[in-house]
C-alpha cells in the first residue's frame, strides 16, 4: 500500500481577506498515527490553516486533499465525515446533556452505540462523570469531553485547537497522556496547535512554524528549537527571552 495515499496534505494554500494574506503558500503534510504540532504568534495563521483543512474557510489559491482526494471544495460536515475533526478554542458541547448523551449525540451521526460513548469517556478520564451536566464541568474536564465527542465522528486526523488553553501544568500532563493513548489506540493523526511549548515539544513529531502566514520552519523539535528564525519570530517570544 502507498502510505502517502493514507495522508491529510495541503498543498500551497494561500488565503486573501481583501487586501490581508492570512497563509502563504502553506504546505503542510500529517500520516496515520503522527501528531504535527502548528506553532507561531497571535495571528501567525495557524487558526486559518485549521479552518482550510476543515472545511470552514476556503483558501483563495491550493489544494487540500485526502490521500488522492481532493477535498478543499466540501463542507464542514462532509470533510468531518470523510475522516477529518476538529476542535474548538471555545468549548462547544451540548451544555444541559450528561457526558455520555454528549458523547452519545456524536457518535450517533455515524450509527455509533452507548458502548461507543461509554468506550470513549473511560479513554478520556471522565467514566466518574458520565452522568454529570456538560455544563457543570470544570473548564479541564470539558476540554477532554470536546475531544471525546470529536472522536465519536471516528477521526482519521484530528485537529486540535489549543486543547491545553487555559490549564494547570497537571492537566496538560493529563492533555498529553490522553493524546498519546489516543494516537496508541486509534492510530488517529493529529494537528496539535498549541502555545504550551512544553506540550508541543514533548508529544509532537515534527513541528511547522507559522510567521505572517508563511512557513518560516518545520522539522523535529529539537531542530525548530535551535532555528534562528524561529528563536528570533517566536520560541524567544513565548520563553521570555530578549528578541
């Protein structure tokens, strides 16, 4: 089997709000099982990036494809529904449903079952809360329970919109234990976009820089962490660092 065919890949994508380039000939490529973290600025791009790939924002030039699909022209639901998820910055759940009939809701849009929730909220750490109000959750646990209604709808790649936003260093450890058990069990590829530097660097295989809506570097951590560029445009932002 041509892995290749299995992978999430934009190809040059630009986009134009009037008279603003918010990407730049972005490239981007994720394979089965592989967590890419997204990392620059406020306003870098990365957001837009995440909506190209999901249907929400159409780029003005490029493609997006799915193996040898293309599927830059779908919509939001039929790019969901061909394997591509993603979250939120701002948590969007079913407020006054439990957490299992949360989980239950999106998992039923592809004929999944309560086992399939019950499956889910055990793989999330919320088993114990399965009969609570979404909207009684701490700001943690419903993080983790957006995360398992996105894995409901059976991912191929997930896109993660800063899923550590707004956390104690114990639940980004908590975060990253679940991304990696996730990755183990499904085999899920994953956009991580995120400024907890300590998370991206430690979960993430390869990183890709965004600065003004351009790549300005992509490898291993260890690699983008030593960029001149990147020390320059953000890492020495984000670490306190003089510029």
């Amino acid at each position: 089997m041509n892995t290749a065919s299995q992978h999430l890949v934009a190809e040059a994508i630009s986009v134009r709000f009037g008279g603003l380039e918010a990407l730049r000939a972005v490239d981007l490529a994720i394979g089965p099982g592989e967590i890419v973290g997204l990392i620059g600025s406020n306003g870098a791009g990365k957001s837009t990036l995440i909506n190209v790939l999901s249907g929400f924002q159409r780029p003005t030039a490029g493609a997006v494809k799915l193996g040898d699909r293309p599927i830059g022209g779908l919509s939001p639901h039929l790019v969901a529904r061909a394997g591509i998820v993603r979250t939120f910055q701002a948590v969007r759940l079913f407020q006054d449903l439990s957490v299992v009939n949360n989980v239950a809701a999106a998992a039923a849009a592809l004929g999944g079952s309560l086992s399939t929730a019950n499956t889910l909220i055990e793989m999330l750490g919320l088993s114990d809360l399965r009969d609570q109000r979404a909207g009684s959750l701490s700001y943690a646990h419903q993080r983790r329970l957006a995360i398992a209604r996105s894995l409901a709808l059976k991912p191929r790649f997930l896109l993660l919109d800063e899923p550590a936003a707004g956390m104690t260093p114990a639940e980004v450890a908590d975060i990253k234990a679940i991304l990696l058990e996730v990755r183990e069990n499904t085999g899920t590829g994953m956009l991580l976009v995120e400024h907890n530097m300590s998370l991206v660097m430690s979960t993430c295989e390869r990183l890709v820089v965004l600065d003004s809506g351009r790549v300005i570097a992509r490898g291993s951590p260890q690699a983008v962490r030593r960029d001149p560029a990147v020390r320059a445009s953000y890492l020495g932002e984000v670490s306190g660092e003089k510029q």
